[in-house]
C-alpha cells in the first residue's frame, strides 16, 4: 500500500497570494518508519534532548515559534537536510504529488481546494494503475491530510470522488476514506508540508531553493511530469513551469529551476 500524506500552502481566500497548493508525498507503508526516523534524526542532531520539535517550513525559513531562537545558518541546515530525505528515497518507494491553483474570481476559496483535492487524487489514482499494469505491483491508496479547516467537506469530496467519480472518471484504486491529523504529531505530515511550501515559493516567487532538491521525486513517465498540475488563469496562458514545459518538452524542467533533466524510466 502506499500512503498519500497532504499538506497545503498558500491562502485559498486571500488577496495577498496569487497560488494555493496541494502538495504531499506517496510513501510506500515499508518506508514510513524509515522517513519518520530520518527527521527524528535531524532534531537529534540539531536539538537533542528536546520535545519532537515541528519541521514547519515557513516557520523554519522565517523564524517563528520556536524557530525564532534558531540562527539563520542552522535553520538552512535543517531545510536542506529535510530536502535531502526526501530526494535520497530510493524509487519506487516515494513519489510526490502537487496541484497549484492560479485563483481567479471564480476559482478561490473552498472551489480552489476541492479542484486540487481532486486533482491530486486522479494523479495519486493514476500512478497506482501504472504500477499494476506496467510494473504488476498492484497497490492499493490511502489518503492522510494534514487537519485544515476543510477536513470535514473534504473526507465527503473524497468519499464521492471513489464512490461517483472525478471529472475524468472513477477512482480505482483508493482504499476507505481519507484519515486527518495535526502535522505537529505526524513526521510524514511534516514532510507533506516541506513539499507543499516549497511548490508553493517556486510558483507564487519564483523561488526554486527548496523545490529543488525534490523536484525529481514528482511522479513522471517519459520524462512528463504527471504529478505536478498548474491550473491557470486561463488554459492558454503561456506558461515555463516545470508542469507546462514538461508536457511541450519532455525530459526538461524549463527555466524555473536548474535541475539535471527528467529523464524517462526507460533510459534510466
């Protein structure tokens, strides 16, 4: 089975941000001990002896909360070394999964998260049914949310999207409903949130520092990244994301992010 850990970023109402982003990691269940205890290490490194101390990513770049005590190069450290957790998970045992919502008038609020909920699950879906039939490993998909204030209407969007369907059909290959808890109690929730913060500092600023160390890990087949959807202003607005340009170049990221190319599982 594989594990959908979600976090979101960005405001989905208000004004001052022009993105919302859905953002997590599928984990495969025999790697979750392993991640878990790799952020655990950090903090030993970092902070021994304390509390288990909340890997938030804003917080950390910013200095907030605890954070606040923490120098500027250690709080660097610890961004960079959560990002290399990630990259280093050996395929096919994690893949990321993001939606970035462009708000319009039409398209904020509760509309925003329920579209990229949506989305996110047809992806998650997708990459489960490549896996039976391409690689006849045949997985099953849990969804684990970080607790928001739509976790509620959520646990119904995704009831219905398994039991009616999406946009694009039905979802296959989701078990049960989706699970909530607090991110501050959960290390994979903390990695769901490094994923979703740094997605959303790559669209809202065009600041690649911590999407690029993961960038990657996206969910992709010859060289298209699948797990990565930019839902813009318009449908055709140019755009040189890595989601966009991927789909016109495949096996390159575009200018975004200075990354070694995606290269296709075949050439791998």
């Amino acid at each position: 089975m594989y594990l959908l850990y979600l976090d979101e970023s960005g405001n989905e109402h208000g004004a001052a941000d022009t993105h919302f982003v859905l953002a997590g990691a599928a984990i495969f269940e025999r790697q979750t001990f392993f991640l878990s205890q790799a952020l655990d290490e950090i903090q030993t490194q970092h902070f021994p002896g304390r509390p288990p101390v909340h890997f938030r990513a804003s917080d950390i770049r910013a200095g907030r909360g605890f954070w606040r005590r923490v120098q500027q190069p250690i709080r660097t450290t610890v961004l960079n070394e959560v990002g290399q957790v990630i990259a280093n998970v050996r395929d096919p045992g994690l893949a990321l999964f993001a939606a970035v919502i462009e708000k319009t008038d039409t398209l904020y609020g509760e509309e925003a998260v329920y579209r990229a909920a949506e989305e996110v699950c047809k992806r998650f879906n997708t990459f489960l049914a490549r896996r039976r039939y391409e690689g006849n490993d045949n997985q099953r998909g849990l969804l684990i949310f970080a607790e928001s204030t739509y976790h509620d209407r959520a646990r119904r969007w995704v009831q219905d999207f398994r039991e009616l369907g999406t946009r694009w059909g039905m979802l296959n290959y989701l078990s049960d409903i989706p699970y909530f808890t607090k991110a501050a109690d959960n290390r994979l929730l903390q990695i769901a949130d490094y994923i979703a913060h740094a997605i959303f500092m790559l669209y809202e600023r065009r600041d690649p520092t911590l999407a690029q160390s993961i960038i990657g890990k996206l969910d992709k087949k010859d060289g298209i990244i699948h797990g990565l959807v930019h839902i813009k202003r318009s449908a055709s607005m140019w755009c040189e994301c890595p989601a966009c340009f991927s789909r016109r170049s495949p096996g390159s990221l575009g200018p975004w992010v200075s990354q070694v190319p995606v290269v296709s599982p075949a050439a791998r």
